[in-house]
C-alpha cells in the first residue's frame, strides 16, 4: 500500500517507516522539521536501502495537496503534532492550531482523493483519571491539559467524519508509553532541552547531562508508591500501525498499544541499572500535578482484531535507550 506519513521524521513516525518497508509498503513522508532534523532522512534511507519520497511541509497548509496529486495515497498515519504536555499549558493556542490544524486539513484532502484509510495518533491520556486496566469501550475522561484535549477532539472529529462519510476508515491507536530505540541505535527519542518524560531523563542522567532524576512523588497506591505506566517499546509500537494498517476496518475502530503490564518508575529504573550496569542517582520529590497513579492498558482488542501482541521486554526497552543516548553527539 501507498501510505503517507506526516511527523515521518519524529520518534515514533521514524520507527514506523521502517517497518512498514519491512512489510512492503511504499512510503511517502512529510515532516516541517518542527520537532525533528533532515539527517533521521538519510539514516531511514539507509536502514531500508530505498529513496524515500520527502516533503518538507506543514500539514496544516494548503500547499500538501501536492502530495497527493504526486502520489497514490491510499492510507494515511498522521504523527504529525506537538507533544509537551507541560508547553501546551503555557501555549494552548500553539496547540490547538497545530494538533487538530493539520487533522482537519489533511481529512479534507483525505475525503478529497479518497483515501480509505486513516489511522491517528491518539494516547492513553484520553482515558483521564478513571481505573486501569483501560480498555476501549470506556468513555473519554477528563484531560488535564490542552494536549491532552487536543487528542480528544481529535478523535471526535475523525469519528464524525467517518460517520458522515461511507469508504473513508478511522482507526484511532491510543498509545502508552513508548520508550526504547531501534537496535542500530541510529534514530530514537531525541527531546529539546530538559526532558519531560521519563525514560529521557534516565538515560541522560546515565550519562551525566543530568545530575540525578527527580522521582515525582513515593506515596501513591502502587506496589512500591512511585507511578506505574505501561512501557512500551517503539518498534513494537511501529509493528502495530503496520498491523492497524492492514486490517480491513470499516467506520472507526479505538484500538489500544500498550503491553497490559505496569511498571513502578522505581522498578524502571532498577532494571535500568541492572541491564545496563550504571547507577542512577534519585531523589524523591513531590507529585507532579495531573499525574495518576497507574495507566496501563488491556490489550485485549488489540490481540483479537489486529493479531498484534507487543513481544519486547522492559530489559530491551532500557538497553535500546541507552544503546541510544549513549551514541549521541
Ligand atoms: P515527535 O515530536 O518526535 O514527532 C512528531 C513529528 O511531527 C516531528 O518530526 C515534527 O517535526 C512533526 N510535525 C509537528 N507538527 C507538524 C506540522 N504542522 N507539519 C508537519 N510536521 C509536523 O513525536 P512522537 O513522539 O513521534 O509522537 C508522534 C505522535 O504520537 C504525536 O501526535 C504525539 O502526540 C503522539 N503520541 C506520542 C506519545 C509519546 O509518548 N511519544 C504518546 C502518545 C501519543
Ligand atoms: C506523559 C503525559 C501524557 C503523554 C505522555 C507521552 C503528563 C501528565 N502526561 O505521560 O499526556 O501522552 O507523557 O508524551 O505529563 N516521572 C518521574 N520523574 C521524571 C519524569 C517522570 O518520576 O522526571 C514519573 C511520572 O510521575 C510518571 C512516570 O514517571 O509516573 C512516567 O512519566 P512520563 O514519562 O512523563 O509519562 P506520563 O506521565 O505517563
């Protein structure tokens, strides 16, 4: 299948490349370079042996037509959007006309060349603050940041629009949390400045950018009291679209990629330890707001209608990173 994918130079959307060229899939790329460098081109054009057709582009513009006058689009994975959720506090406004800028202009161009397929980024963080296991048929919660809301509307309008339009396929992938990089340690997770998420800060801790890692809060109900997520490596997260992909959908499907299991930040970071053989100086702090205690995901849905199953372990996903941020300049 001819597949376009725009963020197709970020974290997630590099790894998906890959794999979908693994599975004989063509790619097309567009990426405005916002939160990504031209280089991770060169390195997926050497990983998959094949010229990549890319167009430095924002999503949100008109001018992406082009890429579907140039191309038989006949399924589309749409990255593309900002992701810090603590700079869409500051920034909403940056945010909402980013994440859903680029959803609307890019449907509307999907429903124009017909394109059946479209499968988007959605994250676990549409679920709020209600019981894990999550599973798909619990209703959105309450989002506690603009980020956050901007993947529910998202997938609100990519529900309506499916509703209203026969032929045109949604799948909406709610992410867990990703970490871990491709085995040639050549592209991975790569945050500009001080690093929100976990699994960054660790790995930059290990080699000394960072003094120690703050553990945000020892007193939730979990099984040491740091906050427990469902960890899941990127190339099995990228496996999953190609298998999203794939399955013959008809109007919107909600589909989980998480792994089913919890992991403490405090058991993180010992098997980080352990695995990779460097001490990771912590401290415990306070909670971070907006935070909850575990999210991790039933994967259930995921097993039965995608025959997807995350297959890596917390011990490739900390010696990937490392592997990573080890060989970064
Ligand atoms: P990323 O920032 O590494 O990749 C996003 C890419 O999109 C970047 O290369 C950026 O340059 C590009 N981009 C942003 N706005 C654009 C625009 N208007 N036009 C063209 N290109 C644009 O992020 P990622 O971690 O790969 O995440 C990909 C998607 O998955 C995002 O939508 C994100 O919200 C979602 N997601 C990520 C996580 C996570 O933990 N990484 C979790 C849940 C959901
Ligand atoms: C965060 C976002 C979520 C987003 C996801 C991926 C918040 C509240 N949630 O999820 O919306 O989809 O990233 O981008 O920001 N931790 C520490 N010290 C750190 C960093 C994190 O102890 O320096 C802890 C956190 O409290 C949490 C766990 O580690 O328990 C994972 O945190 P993080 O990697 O930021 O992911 P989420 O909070 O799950």
């Amino acid at each position: 299948m001819k597949v376009l994918v725009t963020g197709g130079l970020g974290y997630i959307g590099s790894h998906t490349v890959i794999e979908l060229i693994k599975n004989n899939h063509e790619v097309v790329i567009i990426d405005n370079l916002s939160n990504s460098e031209l280089s991770v081109l060169s390195v997926l054009e050497k990983l998959t042996n094949k010229k990549l057709p890319f167009y430095k582009m924002d999503v949100k513009d008109e001018e992406i037509k082009k890429v579907f006058e140039e191309h038989k689009i006949e399924g589309i994975i749409h990255f593309a959007g900002y992701k810090a959720v603590g700079e869409s506090v500051s920034e909403p406004l940056m945010y909402y006309q980013n994440n859903i800028g680029t959803t609307l202009n890019l449907v509307k161009l999907a429903l124009k060349y017909k394109v059946p397929k479209f499968i988007f980024s959605s994250s676990a963080t549409v679920y709020g603050d209600q019981q894990s296991p999550f599973d798909e048929t619990m209703p959105r919660g309450n989002t506690t940041n603009p980020y956050g809301e901007t993947k529910k509307i998202n997938e609100r309008i990519l529900e309506d629009v499916a509703y209203a339009n026969k032929g045109f396929n949604v799948v909406l992938l709610r992410y867990f949390n990703p970490i871990g990089a491709h085995k040639s340690g050549l592209i991975g997770e790569k945050p500009v400045g001080i690093p929100n998420n976990l699994m960054p800060y660790i790995t930059q801790t290990a080699k000394g950018i960072r003094e120690k890692l703050y553990v945000f809060g020892n007193d939730y109900n979990t099984i040491d009291g740091t906050g427990v997520r469902d960890y899941i490596h990127v190339v099995d997260l990228a496996k999953g679209h190609v298998k999203a992909l794939e399955y013959n959908n008809k109007g919107v499907d909600i589909i989980n990629l998480g792994t089913g299991r919890g992991t403490s930040v405090l058991e993180l970071v010992t098997s980080f330890e352990e695995v990779n053989k460097i001490k990771i100086p912590y401290e415990i702090t306070n909670r971070r707001p907006g935070d909850i205690d575990e999210c991790y995901a039933s994967i259930d849905k995921a097993r039965k209608v995608l025959k997807f199953e995350a297959k890596l372990t917390i011990e490739d996903m900390v010696r990937d990173a490392w592997n990573f941020e080890k060989n970064l300049k």
